[in-house]
C-alpha cells in the first residue's frame, strides 16, 4: 500500500514539474499532474531504454528525470493535437 502512495506522489510531482515546464499547469489540476506524471515515467522510461540501451529504475533523481522528460514529451503530443483540433 505505502508503495502506491510513494508512487502517486512521484507521479504528481514529475507531472507537477513538467506542466509548470510547457506552460499547462493552469489547464490541469493535481489529477491530471499525476497521470501525467506516471504516463511520462513509462514514456521517459521507453525513450531512456531505447536511445540509450539502459534503464532508471526506482525511486531516484535520475528517475524522477527521465519521468519528467517523458511527461513533457506527453505534454507536448497533447498540445499538438489540440492546438490541431482547434482550427477545425
């Protein structure tokens, strides 16, 4: 149970970070920060694995990193698509 609530809490604060980075903290609120949060960790964590053959695991400044570089890059698709969807 406490590994849930640690979890959770990393979420919202990579989340937290990367929306006050692309500027859509004001759009969202604490839900979504966390599952943005935890959608960029597995995001960041594929991008990591991918580009560079290695992984960050666990709870770590180099984990809450790469959660928020994958978090941003979610932010960023996000952004796009409605940015696209909004001159229809």
């Amino acid at each position: 149970m406490v590994d849930i609530i640690v979890w959770i809490i990393f979420g919202a604060l990579a989340g937290w970070i990367a929306s006050m980075i692309m500027n859509t903290n004001h759009e969202q609120g604490a839900l979504a920060n966390i599952v943005v949060g935890i959608l960029g960790a597995f995001i960041g964590g594929f991008l990591m694995r991918a580009l560079t053959g290695s992984s960050v695991e666990g709870f770590s400044l180099p984990g809450l990193l790469v959660a928020i570089l994958g978090a941003v890059v979610l932010l960023a698709i996000v952004k796009t698509f409605r940015r696209g969807s909004s001159r229809v």
